[in-house]
C-alpha cells in the first residue's frame, strides 16, 4: 500500500510537470519576442559561440548562455562587421541585427533560445516539490508545486530568455544548501552550499541578497544552539564558547563565498571573456561606469578589467556596479494612473496583490492569519511561556524562520528600490510563499481536541472536530486547487497579462500598470495573424510597437512605424493604427507626476478616445479604425504639424 501511494504521488507530480511543461512550449512558440530578449539572446549567442561578453555585461551569463546554446546548431549569420560590434554595449542594435535583419528565421532563434529557460522553470518547480518534501512531507508538498506551476507569474515569465525564474532556482538552492551546511557541518555540504552559492550569483545580481540573509542566519542560529547548550549541559557554555562559534560560522560563509566566486563565477567569466580584447573590456567598462559616483571601484573595476588573471572579477563586477547605478536610478513607470521614474514604496506589495490569483491568495493570506494566531496564543501566556515558544519554535522551524528572514530581506530591497518595472523581480520569493503557507495550513490540518478521549463528550467533541478538520478542511482546500488550475487554463495563452478577478483580468489589468506586467511586446506574431484576416494585401497598417520583435520583419511593406508626434495616419491614406498598451498608457492615459515632463507632442491628442480602441492583437495591442470621428484635429492642422 505505502509502494502504491508513492508511486500514486509521483504520478501526480509527473502530470504536473507534464502540464506546465506544455504551457510553457506553446506560449513559447506563440508569443513574439518580448523587449529584454533581444539584448539577452544576442549576449547569450556570443558569451558561448564567440567566447565574448560585450553585450548585456548587467545580467550574468548562465541563464543566457543556455538560451545561446541551442542556437549554435542553426547555423547563423552574425556579422562583426557593424557598428554593434565596436560600439558600446550596443546589445539592442545587435540583437534586433541578429535576429530579423542578418537572413536568419527569427521565430526558429526565438523559440531555440526560450528551451534554456523552460528548462530552468521545470527544474524550479521539481525542486520546490523538494525543497517542499523535506519540510512538509511529500504529499503536502504537492500543494506549492501546483501553486507554482499553475501560477500565472510564472508561467509568464519562465518561457522567456530572462533571468527572474532562474534565480527563484539558484536562490532556493543556495538557501536550501547553506542550511544543509549549517544544521550538518562537514566537508560535502561546504562545498555543495558553495557551488549552489556560486550558481546563484551566475543567474542573477540580486543574489547577493544571500549575502546579508547568511550573516543574519547563522548569528541567530549559532545564538540558539548557545541557549540550547546552557539549558542542557551541566558545565554552562561562557561568551567565550559563543564568540569560538561565530568566528567558525563566519569562517563557513567566507569559504561558502570562496568556492561559489572561485569554482563557478570564476570559469564562467573566464569562458565568456576568452575572446572579448582587453582593451575594449577597458574601453566599454570606463564608459559605462562614466557616471557611476564610488569612483574608488570604477577604478577598481577598470585596473582589473586590465589584468590578465583578474579581468574575469572586472566583467563581473561591472555587472554588479551596472546594476546598482541602474537601480538608483529608477525607470520610467506607470503605475495607477501616474508616470514618474521615481517609483513608488507601494508598488510591489499592490502589484504582487493584483497579479497574483485570487486562490493563491486565500492560501497565502490564511496561512498568515494561522502564524498570527499562534503567535498571539503564545503571548498571552506571558514572557516566560512565550521565550519558550520561541525557543520551541526555532528548534523545531528554523528553515522556515530562515526563508522569512530571506522574504524580509529580499522584499524590503524591492520595496526600497525607485526600480518599478514588473512584479518578475519578486519571483524569487514565490516558492517561499508557497511552501511557508502550506506548512501552515498544514498544521492547521493537524489541530486535536483531546487524544484519548475519556467521556462521551470529548468523544463527541473529537467526532465534530474530525468531520469539520478533514471533510470541511479538505473540501475547501480541493476548491481553492481547482479554481487555480480552472482560472489558469482560461488565462491560457495570455500569461503576461494576467491580472486577478479583482484587477481587471488579462484584458483590463493594463489600467492600472503595463510594462512586463501585461505587455512587453509578446503579441506582434497576434497582429500579424489579425491583419491576415482584416486587411487587404496592399493596405498600410501604422504601428507604435513596445517590444522585442520586428514590425518589418512580421508585416513587411504592410508595417508603417508611427508615433504620436507624426501625427494622423489617415494623412497618407492609412485608416488603422496599433499601439502597444505600455505605450499609449504611458503617453495619453498617465499623469505625470511633480517634476516629470513629457513632450506634448507624443500624448496622442489627436486620437480621441485612446482608452477605447477599436480591436485588440491579443491583449496589448490596441487596434484604432481612423475616422474623421476618431480624431481631435482637421487634417490641415495636422499635416501642418507634421511639416512643422
């Protein structure tokens, strides 16, 4: 019997596998290339193909390079010939080169490169299941692999040649190794929690968040097992016997540390840089940190840069400082109603709250409200009952505690950050949200009246409460999973755009934030399939495009770029017009906020009613049928601006 429902347990695993894996390769065969991946498939071409890293230095290279490494069997024509090649960092003039205008199949590069992170994504989920298994057992860790593979966010994200799934991986291994080490010292576990370190910071920057959660863990955890030992050894342990063991903690990251950078970032950079001229390494580092105000490691990174042994450690850290600067600055958003490159401290807790579906919220919240409740019923029994919960707890919990500490770390930094750009950057988080609530609502499961009954009351107690705590319970949670998995099938192909019941849905969430919350340029290939049926062959369509693909490229004669400040289409005889959400919000539809502008000339106040468009190429391109009646101006007027 125990055989039957552990094999009965993987095969539900399997179907959910199998189920992700099937959305993902149809959305990636689908959905046109989104902005990011022209930069990040051009890079990852030439980090493995030419051994050279000028291009898109501000990601590492691992989740690229796998996206780069089935393009080396197509054969491609990538010419050095042009100016992308001796400019600086001119990854979107190269990847826009590479993929529509150099003669190659675009759609064939685009959907070769997204099988690196659709495996990255199904390797996630499998290590949720057992990341979830060691905590919860195997049968309840099937509930955050479901929410994971059923989740919108993610499965938007994890067909894309991006890093945000990839590091929602390499973080989780990195914590579920280091805590390996911590509780079971030795040799193996070191290194395992090294590599998994170091694989880590090769997908993504915002890894280096382990660095802060590391020192915090094990200075709590080295403060546990010294409460622990006072409380049981007859010779009491001295702040002697503490300090002994922090300094060999502290130690243990340090060699964590050593092997992630030494054995995996080290060769990694090493391979990508092979080929990449030290002088244009220099060139390109000294220009991109141009602005970048620590001047002491501009020149750090530059001196480096120009080392033989150590310019691996410069395109590295060029990444990081890229990064840094980039954050500080923030970028251009719209975020309810409002433009500004400032960003906003709300934006991730309300955007996490609008995308994520109503299901998973309900789980997550009433996980929370049962942490709550616990925490209150320990506090009440006064500060002695409650030092012992506590203690209790974390002996009991501390991985959980652990992935806490790391959900604070990472969202205070996002919260902090003016970089508003797409709930993506909050993946990492996710699977711990997944599995910290089942954990609860598991031992919510678990709640006995009485053990041993002794009087037919208790009996009848524990008869009410069994009936209510298994069939009540249990009923409710089926519901929640079903309405999940209903909900994603419906919101199936358009990921990217999902909003929940109460955010407008995946046509409507685009009033409230675009970007890569709900279009990023994913349905060019859907527009070209709606001029198939609504134009005729010679008619002209005018197309302001936010994304990765190519109107040319899709459309050919058919595609006439347009923008605002051009004015009326129907000037030169063209009577449909397609804006890309994130466009047309943030150009006619936003409010600038105190001390943005925005030139007036690209507001689009010659369109009336931008908010309502005549059609719509998939969720984010709206479709304008032009009319004298759809527009605020006479035509005069508007050919006479456009020769202004």
């Amino acid at each position: 019997m125990r055989q039957f429902l552990s094999s009965f347990n993987f095969f539900i695993l399997f179907i959910i596998i199998i189920t992700n894996a099937s959305f993902l390769l149809t959305t990636a065969y689908t959905d046109s290339a989104i902005f990011d991946e022209s930069a990040h498939i051009v890079s990852g071409y030439n980090n493995i193909k030419n051994l050279d890293y000028r291009f898109n230095p501000e990601h590492p290279p691992l989740i690229k390079m796998m996206a780069g490494f089935p393009l080396l069997f197509q054969n491609l024509n990538f010419s050095k010939d042009e100016g992308y090649w001796t400019g600086i960092n001119e990854q979107w003039w190269a990847g826009g080169s590479l993929m529509y205008e150099q003669n190659n199949n675009a759609d064939n590069i685009v959907f070769a490169s997204r099988m690196g992170p659709v495996l990255t994504t199904i390797i996630l989920l499998l290590f949720t299941y057992f990341f979830a298994q060691n905590l919860i057992g195997r049968w309840w860790a099937l509930v955050p692999t479901i929410m994971m593979s059923f989740s919108p966010l993610v499965l938007a994200h994890g067909h894309y040649v991006t890093t945000d799934t990839g590091a929602a991986l390499g973080i989780l291994v990195a914590i579920y190794f280091f805590l390996k080490n911590l509780f079971q010292p030795n040799h193996k576990n070191l290194i395992y929690a090294g590599l998994a370190f170091g694989f880590a910071q090769a997908v993504k920057f915002s890894a280096l968040l382990l660095l802060p959660f590391m020192a915090i863990v094990v200075t709590i955890y080295t403060l546990l097992l010294f409460v622990n030992k006072r409380q049981a050894a007859e010779t009491k342990p001295t702040i002697k016997h503490f300090s002994k063991d922090i300094f060999n903690q502290v130690v243990s990251v340090i060699l964590i540390m050593i092997i992630g950078y030494f054995a995996i970032i080290y060769p990694l950079y090493l391979y990508t840089t092979w080929n990449y001229p030290m002088e244009k390494q220099v060139l390109d580092a000294t220009a991109l940190l141009n602005t970048f105000r620590v001047r002491e490691l501009v020149n750090l990174d530059i001196w480096m840069s120009g080392n033989k042994l150590l310019r691996p450690f410069g395109q590295y850290l060029l990444g990081v400082m890229m990064v840094t600067q980039r954050t500080a600055g923030g970028n251009n958003a719209y975020f309810l109603g409002e433009l500004s490159s400032q960003g906003w401290w709300y934006y991730f807790p309300l955007v996490y709250l609008m995308k994520e579906t109503l299901p998973a919220l309900i789980l997550i919240f009433s996980g929370c409200l049962i942490s709550l409740f616990n925490i209150f019923k320990t506090l009440k029994g006064g500060l002695r009952n409650t030092s012992y919960k506590l203690l209790e707890y974390l002996n009991t919990y501390f991985t959980e505690f652990a992935l806490f500490i790391f959900i604070a770390i990472y969202w205070s930094s996002s919260i902090s950050s003016p970089l508003n750009i797409g709930a993506r950057h909050i993946i990492p988080t996710i699977p711990m949200f997944y599995i910290l609530s089942t954990g609860a609502i598991k031992r919510w499961f678990a709640i006995k009246l009485y053990t041993i009954p002794t009087t037919p009351w208790e009996r009848y107690e524990n008869f009410i409460h069994n009936i209510f705590n298994i069939w009540i319970k249990s009923f409710v949670l089926t519901i929640l999973i079903i309405w999940l998995i209903v909900g994603t099938f419906i919101t199936y192909p358009y990921f990217l755009s999902y909003f929940n019941e109460f955010s407008g849905g995946k046509y409507n969430g685009h009033q409230y934030i675009t970007d890569s919350n709900f279009d990023w340029g994913q349905d060019l290939k859907r527009l070209k399939k709606w001029t198939d049926i609504h134009l005729e062959s010679d008619e002209k369509i005018a197309i302001d495009y936010f994304g990765g693909g190519s109107p040319k490229y899709y459309l050919g004669y058919q595609a006439e770029p347009w923008w605002s400040s051009r004015g009326n289409p129907l000037d030169e005889g063209i009577e449909w017009l397609a804006v890309s959400v994130n466009s047309i919000q943030g150009a006619a539809l936003a409010t600038p906020v105190n001390g943005f502008y925005r030139n007036p000339a690209d507001e689009y106040r010659w369109l009336q009613n931008p908010a309502n468009p005549t059609d719509r190429a998939g969720t984010s391109i709206f479709l304008y049928r032009l009319s004298e009646s759809t527009i605020n101006i006479p035509k005069e007027d508007s050919s006479e601006k456009n020769l202004n």
